[in-house]
C-alpha cells in the first residue's frame, strides 16, 4: 500500500513514514473496498452476477485504484455478454497498473480475435436496431432481430430479458420463462429476470382463477321393466327439421372457422415470411452501407495521400527554385549586375534554405542593397543633372523605395525636384513635405519650405 500524497511504501502506523500525512482514513477505505470486493467475488462465484457487480461498483467507488475489483468486474460483465463494457474496465485497469496486470492477457485474447470483435460489433448494432422496432411497434421484427442476437450472443442477458417482455406483451408465457430461465442461469441474481418472473406467475394465476368450474349436469333417471334410463334434462327429441338446421348450423361454424382461424394463420405466415424478408434486406443495407463508408474512408484517405505528395512536391520545386535564384544573385553580384542580382534575390523563399545558404543570403544581401542603392542613386543624380528628369525619377524611386533617408535625405529630394519639372506635383508636394519634417534645418528644407513646396501647391490649385 503507497501514500495517496507522496506514493511512500506505507507501514502499520497511522501515519506516512516519509511524509507524515495521517493515512487512517485512506486505509481504512481500502479495507472497505477489500471487502466490498470479497463479498462481489463470493456473489460471483455462484452466479449471483448483478449483487456481484453492485459490491465491485461500490468497492470501486471507495478505492478507484482497487485493480482486483475492476479486472472482476470487466469478467462478469463479459460472462454476461456485455463485452464492450468489460474492455473499458480491463483498459482502465490497464492504465492504472501496467505491470503484472491480468487485463493485459484478458484483451489480448479478446483484440486478437477479430471474429469475436465483428460478432460484438453487430450484436450491438442489432440489439439497438430491436430497440428501435419496439419503439415503432414492430415487435414482431424486434423478436427475429433478438433470435438473431441470441443464437451468436447466448449470454446477452438484456437480449434475453428483452425477448421475455415482448412475449408476455403478446401473452406467450410459456416461452417468456423459458427466455427468463435461459437469463436466470447466467445472473441467478438478476432484479430484472426475478420480477419478469414475477409478472408470469400473477398472469398465470390470474388466468387459472378465470376458468370457471364446469357444472355438473342435471339429469332424470327413471325405470321401464327391468331398465333403467338416464337422460338429461334438456334433451329434445330432434326432428327432420331440426337435422337440416343443425347441418346448416354446421357449415356456418365452418366457415366462420376457416375464416377467423385458418385465414389469420395464413396472414401471420405471410406477414412472418414478409418481415423476414425485410429483416434480411435491413442487414443487407446495413452491410453495404458499412462496405460504403469504409470505401469512403479509403478514397479520403488516398486523396490525403495524393494531396500530401502534391505538397511535398511543390515545396521541394520551390526549394530548387530558391537554391537556384540564391545562385543566380550570387553570380550577378559578383559580375557587378546589381539590379539582376537584387531581382533574383528578391525571389528567394528563406524558409527553404538551410543554415549555410541563409548566412550566404544575408551575407550577399547587404552588400547587395548597399551596391543597388548605391549604383541606383549615383544613376538617378546623374540623370538629374543631364534633365533627364524622367529616368531620374524611376532611378530615385528605386532608392526611396528601399531607404528614404538616403545620403542624408539627398534622394528624396532630388526625387520631389524630379517629380516637379515632369509635372507629378502631387507626389512632389508629399516629398518636399517629408523633407521639411525629416530635416527641418537643412538647406533642403529651407528651399522646400519656402520656394518649391508653395509652387507645387499652387499649381495643384491651379489644376
């Protein structure tokens, strides 16, 4: 027995040895659910199976970690056809002690064996389609769906007491404590099975109470000579008459019989063959509908697969693309080709390159812009120079684009001046605006302030 607190190996005082938590009341609750567990093992071992399971319910709720009770009780609820329940207390107890623990055998032997697992997977999908008749009113289905379950399940209690209550409905007695028994030899405990049992005897003396004593006939007796005659006291004498009437009587009871027993009779064969028939189509739909899903789950899954390989190409095609446009950046620059190098580099994806080629990318990148810059602002201010105002303001833009306070805001403001003679005096109004915040004390900013600013803005009013 360990701590519940710090899981120390606990001796006979009251309290843990390693960590002095008082442990009276925690062992005396595994006691209670030691013997709580004894007296579930005693019910067990003489099929008293439901009083069995109550007592290990009850331990378990007293001591959840009590691995004996949980594993009995996944046994009897597997005895009693309940498999599904009896593999969730056999993981549970699996997850609690992995070591030397039983359950592990016992789901085993039961995961093993796929045929077990298909059988307890439609004997729950055909006891919930029984459920669901008698809920519709097609009893008569529910009890060919509950054979059906039986002769693959014989130890399905619920299955058996369920079939005994659809026969005392339609009063077949005999055969709802033959299905009763059949339950009471699993569960000799069992509330349910006792009171179905219960139910027939007080149906059955009810109707031996309803038979009326036959009376006894009155009769004369009288002598003629030496003999003597006894007749009733109704008799009549029947005349020709009354011959033809009683064959006439006759042939009404007949027919009546032929009509109310032989024809009925025809109608239930008919309507059993019918529901049959109905029954096996329900299971062959099910089937297929089965066969379809796992069909479905097939296509998506190989469409994931198709849809992940597509990924994986895509990424390694952009992964060559970028080593390759990370190899064309290089050879420009070291050609001098700033601009082709700068395109190039701009089309690599980082998130492709390993480590070595990310520390060639930045190194080549800021001696890239630099140069770009560089070679772009020397360009534009030559242009400038030469009143090729409009190749200077493309050249300019480059370098704005990418730094704006380059050479201390001279391109900029060679880019305003550029937009002002080839006439774009909007973007030439915000440049020389900038200007006049990013350097109020320059000369720059005196001429933007005071001649070129107030001109733009004239001729935009102008416009």
């Amino acid at each position: 027995m360990q701590c519940f607190k710090c899981g120390a190996q606990l001796g006979p005082e009251q309290t843990c040895p390693n960590c002095g938590m008082n442990v009276k009341m925690y062992k005396k609750l595994i006691a209670i659910s030691n013997y709580l567990y004894n007296v579930g093992l005693e019910r067990a071992k003489v099929r008293d199976l439901s009083g069995a399971v109550d007592s290990l319910k009850t331990s378990l709720q007293y001591y959840k970690g009590n691995i004996q009770a949980r594993n009995l009780l996944g046994l009897i609820y597997y005895e009693t056809g309940e498999t599904v329940s009896a593999l969730s207390e056999w993981v549970i107890s699996k997850n609690q002690s992995g070591k030397d623990n039983i359950a592990d055998t016992y789901l085993h032997e039961v995961q093993s064996n796929a045929t077990l697992l298909n059988t307890v997977n439609q004997t729950i999908k055909k006891y919930n389609q029984a459920l669901l008749y008698c809920q519709q009113g097609s009893e008569d289905l529910a009890v060919i769906q509950l054979k059906k379950i039986l002769s693959v399940n014989p130890k399905l209690v619920k299955a058996h007491q369920l079939l005994a209550l659809l026969y005392i409905r339609d009063r077949k007695y005999d055969l709802a404590r033959k299905s009763l028994r059949t339950a009471e030899k699993i569960d000799r405990g069992n509330t349910t099975t006792m009171g179905y049992l219960a139910e027939i005897d007080g149906h059955m003396d009810n109707s031996d109470k309803s038979k009326k004593p036959k009376k006894k006939e009155s009769r004369v007796e009288y002598n003629t000579g030496n003999d003597t005659i006894i007749q009733p006291t109704n008799l009549r004498d029947n005349s020709g008459w009354m011959m033809i009437v009683n064959i006439l009587v006759g042939l009404v009871i007949g027919v009546t019989a032929t009509y109310f027993l032989i024809v009925p009779s025809i109608r239930q064969t008919l309507q059993k063959d019918v529901n049959t028939a109905v029954s096996d189509a329900n299971d062959t739909i099910a089937s297929k509908n089965q066969a379809i899903k796992e069909l479905e789950a097939q296509v998506k899954k190989l469409t994931k697969n198709v849809e992940d390989a597509r990924e994986e190409k895509e990424a390694s095609t952009s992964q060559i693309t970028s080593y390759q446009k990370l190899l064309t950046a290089y050879r420009s620059y070291q050609q001098g080709e700033m601009e082709e190098a700068k395109t190039a580099l701009a089309e690599v994806d980082q998130n492709h390159l390993d480590s070595g080629a990310k520390q060639v990318y930045e190194s080549i990148r800021t001696e890239i812009d630099a140069k770009y810059l560089e070679t772009a602002y020397n360009e534009g201010y030559g242009a400038y120079m030469s009143r090729n105002y409009q190749l200077s303001a493309e050249l300019l833009q480059k370098v704005v684009d990418v730094d704006d306070t380059y050479h201390n805001g001279d391109a900029i403001y060679y880019l305003a001046q550029s937009y002002r003679i080839i006439e774009d005096y909007q973007k030439a109004a915000e440049l020389y605006q900038k200007v006049i915040d990013d350097y109020p004390t320059s000369y720059k900013a005196n001429n933007a302030r005071y001649k070129y600013l107030p001109e733009v803005q004239q001729k935009l009013e102008a416009q």
